[in-house]
C-alpha cells in the first residue's frame, strides 16, 4: 500500500538561508547599473558574429577568438551524445 507524500518538517535554517539568498540577489540584481547599449554596426549581425567567433578578418565588432571554446564544447556534446545513445540501446540477452 503507498502512502502519500507529507511535507518534511525538519531543519528550517536551510529555508531561511534560501529566502536569505533570494532577498540578496534580488537586492543585487534591482541595484545593479548595466550601463548604455551601443549601436551594432551597418552590416550583417550573424556574419559579424561568425567572424568574432572564429577570428577572422571582417568582422565589423572586435572579438576574441573562440575557436578552441567551439571546438571543445563540440567534442564534449558529441560524447555526451554517444554517451546518452549507448546507454539507451537495448541489450539482447541471448
């Protein structure tokens, strides 16, 4: 026979902590300045982008090179990918 949930009614400290934290990074995020948004230059946003993010000569907005960044979040995605795949395949007993 299951029985139905009932609200655990232990330790209030970390409850308190919580709504401690909440009250902080509200406090936090309605005080902060965020400054001025400029203009993005005439041309393509997404190709300027692309150019930024690879570090090629023609991007209209100054930018580092994130190539190794890119490469590497696609590697670990990939295994990830691989990962969730075998995982999920059925073995066959015989």
């Amino acid at each position: 026979m299951t029985t139905r949930p009932r609200l655990h009614r232990g330790e209030k400290v970390i409850g308190v902590l919580a709504v401690a934290l909440f009250a902080f990074l509200s406090a936090v995020f309605l005080t902060a300045g965020f400054g001025t948004s400029g203009a993005f230059p005439d041309g393509s946003v997404t190709r300027s982008i692309g150019y930024a993010m690879f570090d090629l000569p023609g991007a209209d907005i100054e930018g580092e090179g994130f190539l190794v960044a890119f490469v590497t979040i696609a590697i670990v995605l990939d295994a990830a990918l691989d990962g969730a795949v075998m995982l999920a395949r059925k073995e066959d007993d015989s």
